[in-house]
C-alpha cells in the first residue's frame, strides 16, 4: 500500500502539501503543483488514512442509527432514507437494533460517543430512563430523533394522530360503529397518539369509548393474531378493527379468518404505515401511509445541517394518507 511519503516523493513535493490536497485544506496550493499531486494519488493508488484524516479535521464522518427492531419494515425504509442521504453526503452509517431493550440503548449510545460518531439518529423506541437521557443530553448537539419524545431535540415526526382520526372515520363513513383497537404498546408516544386519535374520532361522532374494544399488542404480527382472537372471542364482537402497525393488521386478518369471517363483509381492517407487503397481501390491506423513506431524508438532511453549524430546521412534521384496498371497500 502506498502511503503518503510515496506520492509526495513521486510528486516531487512536501508531504505538507500532499496534506494539503488530500484534506482540502484552506491553505492555498498552485493548480499545477495540485494536479501533480492527484495525478501521483491516481497512479499509486494512493488512499488516505480515514482516522487520521478524521482526526485533523475534527470529524470521523460516520453517523449512527438506532433503532429498535431491524425486522419491522417501517424502520428498514427510514433507515434506508437516512443512508441514501448520508451516502450523498459522504458519511458512513453505523445501524444499531436494541430490541427495544433500555440497556442496549444506553450501550450503543455509548459505544457511538467511543468511536467519536459525528451525530447520531435515534429512531423509535422510547427516551424514559435517566441513563439514556443523561447521555444523549452528552451529545445534544449531534443528535436528531425520530418521533415524539419528551427530549428537547431537533425531531422529525408524524402526525400519528390525525391519521389515526382519518382511519376510523373512513370505518365509521362504511356504517360500522363496533370499531375495535389493537392499539401499540403502553409508553410508546406513537402508539398513544394513535390510540388517541382512535378515541377522538368515536368522540367526534358521538360514539362512546369502550375499553373492552382496546387491546395492546408489541407491533408484531404475532400479537395481533392472538389480539384479534381475544377480541372477536368476545361480547361485544367488533365489525372492524384498527391496528396501529400492519405488522399486527396482516395478523389480525389471519385470526379472523380461521375463525370463519370474511374480510371485509364481516370484519373491515385498517394498519398502519403502508409497508410494502400489505399491498400485496390477500385482501390488499387498507392503510394509513406514513412516508417512511422521506422521514430518513429529513432526519438525515437535520442532522447534516446540525453538525453544520448553521440555521437548522428544529422541527418537521409529516402528514399522513388514508390508502383504502381491499380490507375495507
């Protein structure tokens, strides 16, 4: 391998100078002494030290991701968005999955301010335990969150909310008024605010809420096969069924169908988030579409702007789209 004594040598140069251009320095070199100086790079092969290139600019130009479940879809396609643009930007993406797990999120945020991360994205999962606020309040200004949460940082978020509200109106608008809810799980702010949008639509149209309708699931498929069994087992029997994720929606029509009802004659059935595979899924699922890649985007782009210094944008909220298929017409 060569190293930087070699091009400078084949240039005829200092090694200051081959510095210079290979870090882009401020220090002005002549145009011809630098293209001699790239065209030794070129034939040499030569390719700069990335931690020693980091330690004199100050940065490692590596970002982290954490998220809290690597097999769930909706985070595959924010984390791909956060890639993309970190690609364009010339950072490299550290993913770390905690499993929902407050210890592994304590360890990876550590881990992440160990190998000097430039920024991190923190993306699902809950901010409730000291430790974890303690540290993440480390890196303040190198941190951007996805979804709301009780920390005062830069945030991309959705309004889970109104999409909830659209949701069962479009259930209510079908004439079905037992509308059940296979809500997320208790102190993830995404699954209260959908919940409560669940409550304000039955509010708006006069129905009243009634909490044996209700259940708690973990955004797994499997949670919401055995939720929706629970629920359609019992009196009174809801006529459609509002999932916080499709995860549980792709199985709580699975439930429905082994025992004996149509899809949607019988039971209509609403997710959310619009991964890929609902559409495809038979029937094609009703959703509420969240834009999961451009959510990565922006969250990316925030913390580009971040670590930039500049005027950054401090909060950006995405609206959300009722996609109505076969689960529901």
């Amino acid at each position: 391998m060569s190293n930087i004594s070699d091009v400078a040598l084949k240039a005829n140069v200092s090694i200051a100078t081959v510095s210079r251009v290979v870090n882009e320095s401020d220090h002005k070199v002549n145009p011809a002494t630098r293209e001699k100086v790239l065209a030794a790079i070129r034939e040499l092969d030569y390719r700069p030290n990335a931690l020693a290139k980091g330690l004199l600019m100050k940065k490692t130009m590596t970002i982290g991701i954490i998220i809290p479940d690597i097999s769930n879809p909706y985070y595959a396609e924010i984390v791909r968005g956060i890639q993309d643009t970190a690609d364009g930007a010339g950072y490299a993406v550290m993913l770390h999955n905690t499993d929902r797990k407050q210890e592994r999120i304590i360890r990876y945020i550590y881990l992440l301010r160990e190998k000097s991360a430039d920024g991190v994205i923190f993306s699902g999962g809950i901010i409730n335990e000291y430790e974890t606020l303690s540290i993440l309040k480390e890196l303040k200004e190198r941190v951007v969150v996805v979804g709301r949460h009780a920390v005062d940082f830069p945030a991309v978020m959705v309004d889970n909310m109104g999409g909830a509200t659209q949701a069962v109106q479009h259930l209510i608008g079908l004439g079905r008024r037992l509308i059940g809810c296979i809500a997320g799980p208790e102190g993830s702010t995404t699954a209260e605010d959908r919940l409560t949008g669940y409550r304000n639509a039955l509010a708006q149209n006069g129905m009243a809420f009634d909490p044996r309708l209700v259940r708690r699931g973990t955004w797994s498929p499997e949670s919401g096969y055995r939720l929706a069994r629970e629920l359609l087992a019992g009196d009174p029997r809801p006529t459609a069924l509002l999932c916080a994720n499709d995860q549980m929606a792709i199985g709580a029509i699975k439930a429905a169908r082994e025992l004996g009802l149509r899809i949607p004659g019988d039971l209509s059935v609403v997710g959310f988030d619009n991964v890929p595979t609902g559409s495809y899924f038979d029937p094609p699922l009703t959703t509420v579409e969240v834009p999961m890649y451009d959510i990565g985007v922006a969250a990316m782009r925030m913390l580009i702007d971040l670590l930039g210094g500049g005027m950054f944008e401090k909060l950006r909220l995405f609206n959300t789209k009722l996609l109505v298929r076969g689960s529901t017409a």
